[in-house]
C-alpha cells in the first residue's frame, strides 16, 4: 500500500466517478482504475461498487475511506512541514467561489497571495449550485476553503469567517406603480412577481428568509444564474428583483427602492470544514484574505 494508491481512491470515493477522479489527480482513468484494483488485492477486499451508474463505496471501503483520508492529510502536514524548514509554502488550496463575488477583489486578494507564496497552486471552482453546492464540497474534501454566502445558522461541519456584506434593494421597472418612490415596506411586496436566483444561492435565501420572517408569501416567476442580468430582466418588465447595490451600475429605464421592515443583508464568509485541519498553505491563504480585506 502506497499513497499514490491512497490518493487515487480518496478521489474515486469523493468525486463519485473514475472520469472525475482521474482528471482531478491529473493522470488517465486507467491509471487510477488499476492502482485501486492493486490496493484492493492487497487489502483482500473489495472497496468499490463499480456496477451502478455512480461508484459507490463497499462496507470495506466506507471502513478505510476516513483512515485513508487521514493518511494522506498527515503526509501534506510532513510535506508542509519541511517546506517551512527550507523557506517556502509548497501544495495546492482548492479555494470555492461565487459566481458573483464582485463585492471581494478575488484576482487582486490571490495576486497578493502569489507574491507571497509563489510556491503554492491555488485552484478556483465557481459555484454551480450556488453556497450549498459549494458547502457540500467542502464536507466531501472536494473544496479546502470557499467564499459563500450563508444567512442564518452555519451548518454542521462547517467553520464560518464572516468578512463583508452587501444590502440587497429592490429594483422595479421605471413605469412600476412604485417607481417614483425612495422606499417600500417589505408588506407592501405581497402578490409581486420576482426575479430571483435559484434556491441554493445566498442572495435567494436572504430574500426567502425575510418573506418567511415577516410571514408574507412571496413568488418567483423567473430564475436567473447569472445575478449581473437581472436589471436588465427587470427594465424588459419580466417582474422586480431584490439585487444587491454593486450591481446596479446600469440602472437606466429602472427604479431602486430600499426596502424596510427586513433583514436584506447579503453576506460573504469564508467556509472551512471542521473537522480536519487545514494546511500549511490554505491557512496562509486564510491569514491574506483576512489581512487584504481590512485595508
């Protein structure tokens, strides 16, 4: 038994998929096939289901996946270890983002953290399923750290660094009955048809949160990914949207209201899993962001 061996079937158990896993240990998929089947001779064991459309563990494989996985966290504790001895951070932080994280300069927060630690590769996965998504990677060690946006209580497993927020306003086409106005009362929002992000995603579940709080239904007639186009889904008269201020640049044929009477606070934290510590570089990494964003 080796840790090559243990890596590759780490990233099987976690990816889900030989495809997945080998791309993610960057060799070809019969490498990463024959190394398990090799571990699994030795262990006299099968740990593997390969017979359903997703891999699934075995008993024996579920029993091994959390030594294995200790394991291999324990060599990048030596590896990081001695690379400080020498003068320098060496390994990978896989780093989650938001699709729209303009409210945090990520290319200037990991240029700076480059200059630092050039030794270090810092690999980005943007959200396709909004923080929850990104969540349930950090919980399978897909993801070491990740930017999110988590109102309310921080789930289980996870460990939150709150580092800035956003207050979402109201914005109405400019022919709206309340477009002439400054301010509405959450109240007042009751029967309209919204423009929303899927659930999933922060900023959808702060809006979600406040109608609940305020118990007044609410109703999402369109779902947007992108959040940058919802002004204009809402100048083309497709309902009114709840968007946070930086991205009402380009406001013209619209009105933006703020809404009182709710908590519209969109946050942005920086995510962890709890249960394993993290390394070297993705602790180095956590020091710059906290450092870069109280300048």
């Amino acid at each position: 038994m080796d840790l090559r061996q243990l890596e590759y079937f780490v990233a099987v158990a976690e990816e889900g998929s030989f495809t997945r896993a080998a791309a993610r240990v960057h060799v070809v998929q019969s490498a990463v096939s024959a190394a398990i089947k090799t571990l699994e001779r030795e262990l006299g064991a099968t740990l593997l289901d390969r017979n359903s459309k997703r891999v699934l563990l075995t008993d024996a494989g579920q029993a091994l996946l959390p030594k294995a996985q200790a394991v291999l966290d324990a060599a990048t504790e030596a590896k990081d270890v001695v690379a400080q001895v020498k003068g320098g951070l060496t390994g990978t932080v896989r780093v989650g983002t938001l699709t729209a994280m303009t409210l945090i300069d990520l290319p200037a927060l990991l240029g700076e953290f480059h200059r630092r630690h050039p030794g270090v590769l810092v690999r980005t996965n943007a959200a396709t399923a909004g923080s929850v998504g990104l969540v349930e990677q950090l919980l399978d060690r897909r993801l070491d750290l990740s930017f999110v946006s988590l109102p309310g209580e921080v789930p289980d497993g996870i460990v939150l660094d709150e580092l800035t927020h956003s207050v979402m306003d109201l914005v109405v086409p400019h022919d709206h009955p309340l477009a002439a106005r400054t301010e509405v009362s959450i109240g007042e929002l009751a029967g309209m048809d919204f423009i929303d992000s899927p659930l999933g995603y922060g900023n959808r579940a702060v809006a979600d949160r406040a109608f609940a709080a305020n118990a007044i239904p609410r109703r999402v007639t369109l779902e947007m990914s992108d959040i940058f186009t919802g002004v204009d889904y809402v100048r083309h008269g497709l309902g009114v949207a709840l968007l946070p201020s930086y991205v009402l640049r380009a406001t013209e044929d619209v009105a933006t209201l703020r809404v009182t009477g709710a908590d519209l606070r969109w946050p942005i934290g920086l995510a962890r899993p709890a249960d394993r510590a993290p390394s070297a570089a993705t602790r180095a990494l956590i020091a710059v962001v906290h450092e870069v964003l109280k300048r």
